[in-house]
C-alpha cells in the first residue's frame, strides 16, 4: 500500500512535468515543426513512464526507511528523540530564514536549489547536535530523563552508586584500577542524601558527607569512567535503599554499596552487586586459627583481660590477657575466626 500511494504521488508529479515540458516544446521550435497536442500528450505519457520506474524505486527506500524507524527509534532514547526533533525544526528555521537572501539576489535557477541544501544541511545538523547533548539541554529546560540505558556506548554495564559506596571511598580507587569502567551513574536522591550528611550538626557526620561529594567529584576526572547523574525518582518509593533497588531492577544495573543488608536484598531480587568491602575481605591474606602472628596490642578489649590489636589489612584480634600489655609486639597464636556484617574478626592468646 505504501509503495503504491509514493508510485501515483511521483507518477502524477512526473507527468505533470511532462505535460508542462509538452506545452513548452513548439515554443522551443518556433512553433512550425511539433503539433502542440501530439507535444503535449507525448510529454504526460513520458514523465508518466519515468513517473512509475522512478515511483517504485523511491516507495520501497521509503517502506525500508519505515520498517527500520522502530529500530532506530529503540536505540535512541525519549530525550535524544526529543532533542533531536526540537533540534531539526530550529536548523530548518535558521536555514529558511539564511536562504532567503539567496532566493532574493541570486537567479532562481541556483538560489533555490542552493537554497533547500542549505535548509537541509541546518536541519541535520541542528538534529544530530541537539541529540547529542540531550541531557545537558534537557536539565537546561528543568527536565528530567526518567530512564536511563542499561548499557554505555561500548555495551559496559551501568553501575548506580549508593550513598554508603560513595562515603567509603574506595570506588574510586577500583574505578582507578579499572575493576570498574563504563557508565557509572548517580541518582539525584542519593546526591541529596549526601549533602543532607554533609550539613549535618555533627562534624564527624559532616566530614563523611563530604568526602562522599568529593568522591563523586573525583570521578569525574578517572580515565574509562562515564559519571552521569539521573533524575530518575521512582513513584512509590520514600526510602533511598528502596529507590535504588527498584532502579537497578528496572534498569537491569549493577548496585555498588558496602551497605550489608541492602547487598543481601537486592541480591534476593536477582540483582547485581558490587561490594567493594566484601572484594576488599575476599582478597584479604587469610590467617586461621592455629597461625602464630606478630601483633601490637593497641588498646583494652571491652571485656576484662581482653587486648586488641589490628592486622595490617585492618582485621581485629582480640587477645586473652593482653590488657595491660599495651604498646608491646606480641606473638599471638590464632585460636578462633568470626565472620560478622562489620568484617571478620580473629581471637587469640599470647604466647609466654
């Protein structure tokens, strides 16, 4: 049907141009050697022929073009697509209002098709630079994008970051190291909840609130990494751990936090996870129980006797009857291991 509907448009165009080229023919021979009616009905019946070629080559590009529109339409996103509309009317604008000085004082025969290439170039390239920078003018309008593509420019997965990932800091040291690359994005809330840390009465609060902005900040400059901040707020949700998973579920991101419980329930919701704390303890040097280990004790244990001491790694090791033997390098044999939701922690006993 479509291919039909562009032939008889073309068709009818061409045979127009042929009866007008007909009409114009005796003229162009003094009128004394071509019969103005056979002229005229020779040149609709020709631009009529190359009317219907010419109609059937153009109506299958244009069915082609329409079947691959949904294609194209779905590795775009709604604000590149709205950008990039936005973008194509203001260069046809700006190329409608840039020609008119050649249609006005160039002769018709180059003005005007000089003229529809100019429009033509302004559109595209109003199209193509509004869609790339969809975000930015977006945010410049006050919108929001409210999704965000599951995968960068390269087929990376997308990473969003949580509050507690952004305080402790050593994101940005696996983002460094490459462990992480790609798009890394950052909810709008979760910048919230970090400045509402960072302003905070208490200075401890306050100081890890802004080393969590600063962390974000630093990102920016990490060579592989894509830092985008979204303000995607899903409806229904007031908890940040909540807005986050739903997030990640949608969006089929991997979540990167140290937050122990929140990693527990979006692993149940068949989400990715990203634990810089528990790849830190995995890669820890394992000590177990029976191992002799130099250890300072460093200050009192909450119980009586206990002293405590810390492994270079940072592990804990709670000593028997090492109480008052603090600022001293002992040799402590390991008795237990305890795994808890802060970390692992080693028991043991001085040596005599």
């Amino acid at each position: 049907m479509i291919i039909e509907a562009v032939r008889l448009v073309v068709t009818l165009g061409f045979t127009a141009a042929g009866f007008v080229i007909g009409r114009a023919v005796p003229d162009w021979f003094g009128g004394t050697t071509a019969d103005p009616d056979v002229a005229i009905v020779v040149g609709a019946l020709v631009g009529a022929g190359i009317g219907y070629v010419f109609g059937g080559l153009f109506g299958r590009l244009v069915r082609r073009g329409l079947d691959r529109a949904p294609d194209i339409a779905s590795a775009a996103t709604g604000p590149q697509l709205f950008a990039g509309t936005f973008g194509l009317l203001a260069g046809m604008l700006v190329g409608v209002v840039a020609s008119v000085p050649l249609i006005l004082l160039v002769p018709m025969v180059i003005g005007w098709p000089v003229a529809s290439l100019l429009v033509l170039v302004l559109a595209a390239f109003g199209s193509r630079v509004f869609a790339a920078r969809s975000s930015d003018l977006l945010a410049a309008a006050g919108l929001r994008s409210s999704r965000i593509p599951a995968a960068g420019p390269s087929g990376s997965p997308a990473f969003l970051v949580d509050t507690s990932a952004a305080i402790d800091g050593r994101l940005l040291e696996l983002c460094r190291a490459s462990l992480v690359s790609g798009e890394v994005w950052v909810p709008e809330f979760v910048i919230d909840e970090l400045q509402g840390i960072a302003d905070s009465g208490d200075k401890r609060t306050r100081r890890r609130g802004r080393r969590g902005l600063d962390v974000l900040d630093a990102l920016r400059d990490v060579g592989g990494i894509s830092l985008k901040v979204t303000g995607a707020d899903p409806a229904g949700f007031e908890d940040v751990d909540a807005k986050l998973t739903a997030l990640a579920a949608e969006w089929g991101a991997t979540m990167i936090t140290i937050d122990h419980n929140l990693t527990k329930a979006a692993s149940l919701r068949g989400i990715r996870v990203l634990n810089p704390h528990s790849l830190g303890e995995s890669l820890r040097l394992s000590v177990v129980p029976g191992d002799t280990i130099a250890l300072t004790i460093e200050r009192e244990g909450t119980e009586p006797g206990q002293g405590v001491g810390f492994l270079d790694d940072g592990t804990m090791v709670v000593v028997e009857g090492a109480a008052s033997r603090v600022g001293e390098t002992l040799q402590v044999e390991v008795a237990n291991a305890m795994r808890t939701s802060i970390g692992r922690m080693l028991f043991g006993r001085s040596e005599p």
